[in-house]
C-alpha cells in the first residue's frame, strides 16, 4: 500500500510487475493465443457486450500482478471516493460526480452533504419540457417559424462529447426517425470559417443558438457565440435572443450579463468536469433538440448501466478496471507511448476525438496528485480513425513499425445493413472481416519461414515480414443504440480514471492548458494595439516578433 504521499513505482507491487516485463520479453502472442485457458479467462461479457483482451502481451500471472497494483494504489478506495462525492480533485477542490448525471431519479448521490440527485433531474426536467416546446413548434422564433435547425456553440469538452454522440446517433433508426426534418451543428473553432461553414445554409429565422461553456469565459466560445448573435439581431432585431439563444453554463451570472434570459439557461455544477460533461446539459440538451429526450434517456442509462458494474463487480471481472490496468502495463511498463481507438463503425468516427480529450487532458500529468514528479511515464496518444478506413492510412506503422496497443470496437449489428444480390457477404460482415483479422494480424505477424513456403522471392522477405507480437483487445458491441453508445463513453471514462487513480495523478483538473491561453491574451493586446495604433510588436522573443510583423504587414485584416 502506498503512504498518502509516496509515488505507487516505490511499491512492491510496482516492483513485481517491472521484474515481470523480463519475462512477458520471452513471449510472443502466437504462443500465448495457442493457450485456450488463459484466452477464455481474458474475456468477459456484460449485457451482451464481449471484451476480449486476449491479444494483450500479458499472461494470468499479469493479470495477479495488476491487480496487485490495484491494491497497491488503493483503487477501490479511490473509486469509492470518487462516488461518495468526495473532493477527489483536490488542485481545483472539487468532487467528480458525473456518474450522477446519469443516475436515476431515486439515487442518492451526494455533493457536500446534499444529493445532487434532484437538481440533476431538476434539469433533465426542464431539458424535456424545453426540447419538447421546441421539437413540437410550440416554441417559435421572432418571426413565428418553428426552429428546426440548431447551432451549438462550445469547446474542447463541451463540444467533443456532444460531437460524438451526435455522429453515433444519426444513423441509429431510431433516433434518425426522431430527428427528421432537423439539423445539429456544432462550432467549435475560433477560426471564422468555422462560422461560415456553420451559418451556410442556414435562416436565423429556424435556427435555434445554444451557447455551451462551463464557465462562459472561454475565448474561442464566447466571440463564437458574440459572431452568432451578431447574425441573429442583424438579420431580426435585438429582442429576438430571448427567442434564438439559449445556454449550458454553470455561471449563470454570466450568462444572463451575456443578454440570455436566465430562464433559458441549463445548469451543471463545478462537480462535473468539462470532458465528462457530455452526460449534463452540456450534451443533453443539444441531443435531445435533435433527437428529443426519451432517446437521449436511453444513453443516459447505457451510461448508468456501467457507472453500476464499475462501482460494484469485483476487479476481476470489472471492464473499466481491467482495461485502465491493461492500459497502465503498456505505457508503465512496456513502454508502449500511444494507443489507437479503431471502431469498425462509421457512426463512431467521432469517438477517438473525444477519447482523446478525456484521456490525453485528464492523464497527461508530469506529477503526483500530492505534486511530486512522477518517476514514470502516464497518460498516452491517442488517436484513431474508423475501419477500414485507418488500414488505408496509417495501418502500415501499427503493422511493420512503431508498437502501438490498439482497440478494436465492432457492432454485431449493422445500424444501416446492405446486402446485395450476388456478393458474397452482406456489407457489414465485410467490414467485420476485417475487425476479425486485423488483430490477429498484429498477434501472429508472418515470419520469414512463411514467407520462404510461399516462395516470395529472398529479396523481398525482409520487407513481407511482420514482426507480429503487437497487443490489441477487442470490444464487440450488440448494436450501436443509443443505449450502447451510453455504455461505451462510461467504459473509457473510468478507463481512464482507473489508470490516473493508479498513477497517483490527478485525472480532473487540465492546469496545462492555461499557459498558452495566457500567452495568447498578450498578442491579443499587441495585435490591437498594432491595428488601432500602429504599434510595432514589443516585448515577443526574435522569432515570435518576425512571424507578428510579417502578420501585420501582409494582413489582409481590415484596420479597426
Ligand atoms: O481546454 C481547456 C478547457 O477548459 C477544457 O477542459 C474544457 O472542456 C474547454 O476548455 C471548454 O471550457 P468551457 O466549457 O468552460 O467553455
């Protein structure tokens, strides 16, 4: 057991596992995969949903090991503090409740002495009788149109989870009959193209603005959302924002100063994190504009589904637990410094995105949550793309190059099944022939010996062989419902969770975004002041300076 303040690599159970890397060296995953016993006790189902980490360079005395660690780093405690409210985010003294977003109405869950339950709920409420008005036309705009289109506006995490769950969605049957007749977009980008793109299109008369910051601060989010309403009064008049803007914030004070009714405005609280906020208002109420709310209640419960198994199944048999263990071998311990999320799903192509949000901001620590430098490597890359799509792209590095632990999600069902007349197999079961054998691919590799039988000429061999021995799991899904998108994003939150709980970082504050946005305020002001009054860049080190002016003399800005 760790003391409060010791780094987790000082423990025994540390230790084990680095001596242990010496002997998983000796292995190679065509042998481990021949051992049918230890591959069954690597997979695990629940509700319908197989985990398969067989092709994982690790044996059961691995997996003892790891769990072990997980003792070691106090897991279950933290795990439990995490549920029981606790300030877990001690640099931002906070708790990390989002498993209350999701939970049921009858829980009790509480923050500070007082079960945020009902204020959830309170919210979710107010979110259905909202998105009902404006879905059933009986909420119109200024001129007394429906709105059928909605924009919204926000950043990092109140952007990418939305995004994700937005993208996964629209195919679904049954929110596509849901959302016909609608759109959803999403701005993100301070860039003003991303405006451009956003408004094409589009009649401020039918389109319904949310503005969605935690704090309601953030640059990139509050000029976007300044642009928008610029387009609306421009195009309608002034009092036509109590009509066409409403907003997701936290800082309610803000919103309201901002010129938002505050009775158009959805709460979330300081306890919940901005990349584990797609489950507060933050994702729910643009998801339930589009798809309405009872669809959007389904994905709320997936989550739930696995807020439970994860609080509640022993380590053994618990997804995120394994899987964050799984994660910390690789980067800890084998060396391994990214991971590829590869959904064999077209409607996930969004998921890497978010996932890259959530691990690489809340695990990509230089210290200890108690401030000590870490001694070991944490958090990894991530990055991913859908199959097949990836294999055309960067599949050659995974297989012949760089070591690169992937995730492989495939669907048992099609959301949009095609099957033609003559082909040998239905669309879907060619796109799953390739989640089937790709990892096995990377398992076994082909050796020269092969390559000799198949009498490939001796000068290509060296480059016909894979190395083989590449680590993956597989994460095979029923369907892709709304339920099951629900599980999924809660199955890689508290991945990640478990791997900084047994780091012993601090998985829930990000401090290491604020330095270039302080930096960026300081050329904010120079590049006015240069614009309004022809002030030469001053105070920028040699090069930012070249790059400024050479900005400013060839901009084709217009001066203000
Ligand atoms: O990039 C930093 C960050 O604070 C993220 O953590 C957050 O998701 C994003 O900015 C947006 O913040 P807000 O919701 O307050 O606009």
């Amino acid at each position: 057991m760790t003391s409060p303040t010791a780094l987790i690599c000082e423990t025994q159970a540390w230790k084990d596992l680095k001596g242990h890397v010496e002997d998983i060296n000796k292995t190679h995953l065509r042998d481990l995969m021949s051992d049918a016993h230890r591959c069954e006790s690597m997979m695990l189902e629940f509700e319908g949903l197989l985990l398969d980490y067989s092709r994982q360079r690790a044996t059961v005395e691995t997996m003892d090991k790891l769990l072990n660690l997980a003792k070691a780093a106090q897991l279950s405690e933290k795990i439990s503090r995490m549920f029981n409210g606790e300030h877990i985010n001690s640099t931002e003294n906070r708790s990390v409740l989002h498993v209350a977003l999701r939970a049921p109405k009858y829980a009790v869950i509480k923050a500070d002495g007082k079960n945020v339950v009902p204020e959830v709920w309170n919210v979710l409420d107010k979110i259905e009788d909202f998105s009902e008005k404006i879905r059933s036309g009986s909420w119109v705009g200024a001129t007394g149109k429906p709105l059928k289109d909605v924009i919204a506006i926000g950043i990092g995490g109140s952007f990418l989870g939305p995004l994700f769950v937005h993208t996964a969605l629209q195919t679904d049957p049954e929110a596509a009959e849901c959302a016909k007749g609608r759109q959803l977009r999403f701005l993100a980008n301070i860039d003003p193209v991303d405006v451009a793109r956003n408004i094409s299109g589009l009649n401020p008369e039918t389109t319904l603005v949310v503005v969605v910051s935690k704090t309601f601060t953030t640059a990139e989010t509050m000029l976007n959302a300044r642009t928008l309403r610029n387009w609306i009064t421009t195009a309608l008049g002034a009092p036509a924002v109590a009509k066409h803007m409403v907003a997701v914030s936290t800082n309610l004070a803000l919103v309201e100063k901002f010129g938002i009714d505050p009775n158009n405005a959805f709460a979330f609280w300081d306890w919940v994190g901005g990349r584990y906020s797609v489950c507060s208002a933050v994702g729910v109420l643009p998801l339930s504009l589009q798809y309405g709310f009872s669809v959007v209640e389904k994905f709320l419960k997936g989550a739930s589904s696995i807020d439970k198994h994860f609080q509640s199944t022993p380590f053994e048999k618990n997804i995120p637990v394994l899987l964050g263990l799984l994660s910390v071998w690789n980067v800890s311990f084998l060396g391994y410094p990214a991971r590829a999320i590869l959904p064999y799903s077209q409607a996930l192509e969004k998921f890497a995105p978010h996932i890259q949000q959530v691990s690489m901001e809340s695990n990509g620590k230089g210290v200890s949550i108690d401030g000590l430098p870490l001694l070991f490597e944490t958090g990894e890359i991530d990055f991913g793309e859908p199959g097949t799509n990836g294999q055309h792209s960067f599949y050659q590095l995974i297989h012949q190059g760089r070591v690169i632990p992937c995730d492989f999600i495939g669907t048992v069902k099609s959301q949009q099944p095609v099957y033609l007349e003559g082909e040998v197999v239905s669309n879907h079961d060619e796109l799953m022939s390739n989640f089937f054998a790709q990892p096995d691919a990377l398992a076994y590799g082909k050796t020269p010996e092969q390559l000799q039988k198949e009498n490939v000429s001796e000068n290509l061999i060296p480059h016909k062989t894979f190395s083989g021995n590449r680590p993956s799991l597989s994460l095979l899904l029923p369907e892709l419902s709304a339920y099951n998108v629900g599980q999924l994003l809660a199955i890689y939150e508290h991945r990640v969770a478990v791997q900084g709980f047994v780091w012993g970082i601090n998985s829930f504050d990000q401090w290491g975004v604020e330095l270039g946005k302080v930096l960026a305020t300081q050329v904010r002001k120079q590049l006015h002041s240069s614009r309004t009054q022809g002030a030469a860049p001053e105070g920028f080190n040699y090069s930012t300076t070249t790059l400024l002016k050479r900005y400013l003399e060839t901009s084709p800005e217009p001066k203000m």
